[in-house]
C-alpha cells in the first residue's frame, strides 16, 4: 500500500529545507574597485582581454578610438556580480530488477 502521508511529508520537509538555504548569493554592496576593466566598441567585435587597471583600459579605449575615428568606445567595469550557490541532486535509480514486488519497489512515489 502507498503510504501517501509519508512522502508527502518528505516532500515538505526537503521543500522547507531548500526555502530555509540561500540559493543564489548576492555580493554585499561595497565601495571597492572593481576587479577588472573592458574596452568596447558597439560597432566592432566583442571585448577580448580583461585589465586589470582602469588606467590600461582608458588607454587602449583611445588606442582603439584612434584607429577608429568616428566610432564611439567605451571602458566597463562590473556592477554586481552574483553566483549561485547550491546544486541539489536526487536520483530515483531502480535498486532491484524490473518486475520487484517486495514492499519497497512496490511503493510508487506518486
């Protein structure tokens, strides 16, 4: 017999369990520099090196305007950065052969 009470109370607990956990984190807001820099141009190809100073940056952003007069650059910094934390895994794989009726294969969990 399925014992209905059951998993629906397991349900709930690993459900509370995964409210009560932060899954993604947020860095606090500090006034700090960013960590690095990136030279971009709308109209060409996507930025391909990072600096790591915004004084690096600012000159390769008139290097680059130089060879491209007319177009607009721009030097980025990062705003946010946000990471996830929590990767959760359940697997649901057969113990016994297919065709088991012992009482633990024959409790379907839905």
């Amino acid at each position: 017999m399925i014992d209905f009470a059951n998993i629906a109370l397991t349900r709930l607990i690993r459900l509370r369990r995964l409210m009560a956990e932060p899954v993604v984190d947020v860095t606090p807001e500090v006034e700090q520099a960013p960590p690095f820099f990136m030279v971009w141009r709308p109209s060409g190809k996507p930025p391909m090196k990072c600096h790591t100073a915004r004084d690096v940056a600012e000159g390769e952003a008139e290097r680059v305007a130089r060879l491209n007069p007319g177009h607009d650059v721009f030097v980025l910094a990062p705003a946010t950065r946000v990471r996830a934390q929590m990767v959760e895994r359940e697997d649901f794989g057969q113990a016994h052969p297919l065709g088991c009726l012992c009482p633990t294969c024959d409790q379907i969990p839905f």
